[in-house]
C-alpha cells in the first residue's frame, strides 16, 4: 500500500503544490508506521498523537498561506473556500485529537484518521483549490437543465477530475426503489443548509469500492478495510455535495455534517417508508452505484419528462 502524490493533483502554484505534496508525505509516512507488526498501543497512541499535531500544524499554515493567495487574486468564493478549511481543522481532526484524550488507539483508527484525510484532500484539490486558479470542474458551465445526458456527464466528470477514473457511468433505473445488488456498501449522509438537514444515500458495490481505492492506495490493500470505508466516508460527503451545487446551484452556505454505514435491512425500510424526491441506480465500467436524496431543488417533473 503506497499513497503517492500525481501530477493529476498539479495547481500550478509551487507553493501550494509543495503543500498538498507535504500533505500526503504525512499520511503515506502515518500509514506506513500503523501498518508495522510490532506496534503496540502505547506506540499507536504515539503515532497517532505525532500524526494529529503535524497534520495540524502543517494543515494551518497551508489553509494562511492559500486563504491570503485567494484574498490576493480577489477569489469570490473565498468565505465558502475558508469555511471549508475551518471545518476540516475543527471538526475533522477535532475528531481525533479528541480520540487522543482517551488514551487508547487502534490501528484500525489510525487508519481511519488516514483515511479521513485521503479522503478530503483528494475531493477538495480536485474541486475547490482548482477553482481557485480557474481550473477543473467547478469552473466549467453548468447544465441549462437537469436531464439524465447532463446528471450522467457531471458524475463522469467528476469522477475524473476527482480521481482520474473513466467510469462511463450511464442510468440504469431513474426510479430506483432499492432493490439489492451484488455486495454493496450503503451510507447516509446529513448535512444542513441554513439549519435545514439535508439528507443523502447513497451504495456503491464494494468492488467498485475496491477499485477506487486502489486508484488512491495501489493495488496491495490488506489489512485495510478501514482505511478504503474511512477515505469514501468523507469523499463521498464531499463528492455528493459538489454534485449538489453542480446541479441545482445549492449556493454557500452547505455543510456536511456526518455519515452513517447501513445495512441492506435498513436500506430497504427507509425505502419502504417514504418515496423519495430522487433515486436513481447508476451502472458504469467498474459496477452499480445509487444516490437517493430526501430532499431536493430541482423540478421533478420537468425532470421526468427530460428522462
């Protein structure tokens, strides 16, 4: 297992390419050290509490030294931009200073606070730091109109951009009603918009989670299960929500809040107990994948008869 910077990240600003390259020297160093045989607790709580501060230190002065370029080109989305930055500090890794304070750790939550990061570095680079040079996806024209042409070209779009995949995603059912598939993963995510929760799920076939992983970690991934379900935990947070404003131009002021694996028992009853707004089941190179939203802003009849 190897995390390896690619040029596919590139901003084209040194300085900040130099930080997201320092950023993920962190985690391949932190993973490396977890994933030794003879590490015992007191060893683990160690890496841990070294992993959390140099994270931290390293993360803030990245987070000043990219906020004042942003303020310096005149960034508009700049406040969203820094949000993001305050939430990942305070929340993110908040989470695992807290872990510190209980003296115990794990290697599956080393792991996790791995992957935790992985899986926001990744998106937010792909997304919102390339729009800061006016690069990558959230730079480029919006759809006029939501149809399944325009959702099936930003979720390809995205997956490239984020990961550098071709999936050749297309709908399978624009009505999905939860039906099971081979071996999936199921998540719900909550975030809120102006205090309003806003509610997301989402399966991916594990394979296909696999495969994505791979594309972050390399091909030898043993022992890691918890690193793969960590790094799509905060990545697909953060890809869905992109979608989100992608689509129905959601505006600041979203937040993600939290995420919850379910089981295909639960997924069944939440499908049996409302009809959702959307629910579409999604097929591509790599296998199935769905997103179901509670919630939604965009026309749903105008949206059906698009189909």
């Amino acid at each position: 297992m190897e995390i390896v910077w690619k040029d596919h990240y590139e901003l084209g600003v040194k300085s900040l390419d130099d930080d997201h390259k320092k950023l993920f020297s962190i985690a391949e160093k932190i993973s490396k050290m977890a994933k030794n045989p003879n590490a015992n607790e007191e060893t683990r709580l160690f890496m841990m509490r070294e992993g959390v501060k140099y994270l931290k230190s390293s993360f803030a002065e990245h987070a000043a030294r990219e906020e004042a370029f942003m303020q310096k080109q005149g960034y508009a989305d700049y406040e969203n931009h820094k949000r993001l930055h305050d939430d990942f500090q305070q929340v993110r890794i908040g989470k695992f200073e807290e872990l510190i304070e209980s003296e115990t750790c794990t290697k599956e939550q080393i792991f996790e606070f791995v992957g935790m990061g992985m899986g926001w570095l990744l998106e937010h680079i792909s997304t919102e730091d390339m729009a800061i040079v006016g690069k990558g996806v959230l730079c480029k024209p919006k759809a006029p109109e939501i149809n399944q042409q325009a959702l099936e070209q930003e979720i390809n779009m995205l997956f490239a951009a984020t990961l550098n995949l071709n999936i050749n995603a297309y709908v399978i059912d624009a009505n999905y009603k939860g039906q099971n598939f081979e071996n999936a993963i199921y998540q719900r995510f909550t975030y809120d918009k102006h205090l309003q929760p806003v509610n997301i799920i989402s399966g991916i076939e594990k394979a296909f989670l696999i495969h994505i992983a791979q594309s972050i970690y390399g091909d030898e991934l043993t022992d890691a299960d918890v690193l793969i379900l960590s790094s799509m935990e905060i990545f697909g947070a953060t890809f869905w929500r992109t979608l989100g404003e992608r689509l129905v131009n959601t505006g600041d002021g979203v937040n993600y809040r939290s995420s919850t694996f379910l089981s295909q028992k639960q997924i069944k009853e939440t499908f049996a107990a409302q009809k959702p707004a959307v629910s579409i089941l999604f097929g591509s190179d790599w296998g199935k994948f769905f997103f179901y939203s509670e919630n939604h802003k965009w026309d749903q009849k105008k949206w059906e008869r698009n189909l």
